[in-house]
C-alpha cells in the first residue's frame, strides 16, 4: 500500500468518524472501509499513471480528497438507516429489532439516520450532528438522548428513596446522577455539571443549606460545616462534603454513612476552669 492510499483511507475514515457518533461508528466501518480501499487504490493507480504535470495532478487529486470526506459521511448516513441506538445503553443494532440485545430496553421507531431528519425543514442530517445544519432545530435524536438521560436520572433518584431514605433527596441541579453502594450503610451520590465548575460548587452549597433546613447540623469535637450529623430512631446519619471535590471539579462526590463526628453526637465543650481567688477559699 502506498502512502497515497493511506492517506486516503485515513481522511475517509476520519469523513466516517465526523458523520456518525461511537455508537454507530463500530457498525458502519467494517462495510466503509471496503468503501475506502476501493476508493484509495482507484485514485491511487491514477496518481501512478498519469502523465499530468505535477502542479495539475495535485490539483486533480485535492479536488479529489475534498469530495472524498462528504462522500464517506454521506455513505455512513445512508448505511446508518439500517440501524437503530439504544436510548438506555447507547448500542448499535439492526433496525428490525424491537428491543436492545445488550440491556433489553426497549428500542426507538426510528433508525439512526431518520432521527437526524430535521421535523422542521426535513433536511437530512449527519448522524452526529445535534442540531440542524440548515435551520438550528433540535434534532429527533438530540431530543431522544436528553429524554433518555432525564429518565436515568429518574432512575436514580427512585433508588434514593430504597438506599438513602434517612437523607433529603438531591434537588439541586447536575445530571448524570450516580448513587454507588461501599458498604451495608456507606454511600455515595455524584452529579454531573458538564464543566461548569461554579454551578457545582453552589450547587454543594444549596444542598448544604437543605440538609440543615431538614434538622441536619454540624456537631463534636470539631464542628464543620463540610460534615452535618443528624439522628433519627438513634441512627447517626452523617453527610460528608469536605471531599466531594477531589475526583472533578465540576462533578461533586457527597458521602453518606452512619458514623458520629469525633468526640461522640452529643459532645458538649466544657466549661473553662476558673482561677479560685483568696475569696473562693472562705466560701466554704
């Protein structure tokens, strides 16, 4: 293979990558590239052939190159109308298919390609693309994939009444909601905020603000905001905040467990010694 035709199954394979998402990228390259390496040596045994010039052979071939993408996008779009994504886990799969093999979840009416057809001036769209590049609508399967992750983060929040019922359930924004389970009473609940690190941060703050508002308090030997105990039927619940950052800055980590703060719940400073005085002595 000459480096001409690696050139060429390299732009057509990056035209492939620009025309359709991860999903559908693994079912439509095996066929592509057969596109591609018929593509590549044609134009390949031209450049070996022809008797042009130098200067006019190379513009024969940028012209070349530059059809060469949109063609491999448009070849990608048309095979991805045989195709259908799962909303839930996002895998390819053929288009007569009811439900997905991988996650069971039940699959979309339309194919890959038909959810990138614009309903409001039905230009037809590369698979990728999330808005429409002739008129700015929102496509069908942009409008898909939000529902999907709205109805995960649904999900997820149904499994904080099971898991985390002791603790007020998150209401503060993000999404990508995910609760993780360490230990029979440890857990933690992390939200996505698409790196916007301000949101993140007041998005702590509100929810600190909410835990205290539902009877949550800092408490020991050594108070901290960062740490708010509360205890229910004499279970200890305990919100820690002082680490929810140290994995993204724009995805924090709150930690829920059944641990009291140093120095017990109920941890009370005691009173200063007083300096007893000549006086003190003869109270007695």
């Amino acid at each position: 293979m000459g480096f001409l035709e690696r050139a060429i199954k390299r732009g057509i394979s990056e035209g492939i990558g620009k025309a359709v998402g991860d999903a559908v990228k693994k079912a439509v390259e095996p066929t592509a590239t057969q596109f591609a390496n018929k593509a590549a040596q044609h134009i390949d045994n031209a450049a070996q052939n022809t008797n042009q010039t130098v200067r006019s052979a190379s513009s024969e071939f940028e012209s070349a190159f530059s059809n060469l993408e949109r063609a491999a996008q448009d070849y990608a779009t048309k095979m991805s109308e045989n195709i259908k994504i799962c909303p839930a886990c996002e895998k390819a799969t053929d288009a007569e298919k009811t439900f997905c093999p991988l996650c069971g979840s039940r699959l979309p009416d339309t194919t890959a390609a038909q959810s990138a057809v614009c309903t409001e001036c039905g230009k037809q769209n590369s698979i990728s693309t999330k808005f429409c590049s002739g008129c700015g609508a929102k496509l069908p399967c942009t409008v898909a994939a939000e529902e999907a992750a709205r109805k995960r983060d649904e999900d997820v929040l149904v499994q904080w009444d099971e898991k985390l019922s002791l603790y007020p359930k998150w209401n503060c924004g993000g999404n990508n909601y995910n609760i993780e389970q360490y230990d029979t009473y440890v857990f933690s609940f992390s939200a996505d905020f698409s790196g916007n690190d301000f949101a993140a941060k007041q998005a702590v703050e509100q929810y600190r603000k909410f835990l205290v508002a539902n009877g949550f308090h800092q408490a020991g030997q050594y108070p901290s905001i960062e740490h708010l105990y509360k205890k229910t039927d004499g279970v200890c619940c305990h919100v820690d905040t002082e680490h929810c950052f140290e994995g993204d800055s724009d995805c924090p980590t709150i930690g829920f467990d059944r641990s009291e703060p140093y120095g017990g719940y109920d941890y009370v400073k005691p009173e200063p010694k007083k300096n007893l005085g000549l006086k003190d002595l003869f109270k007695f």
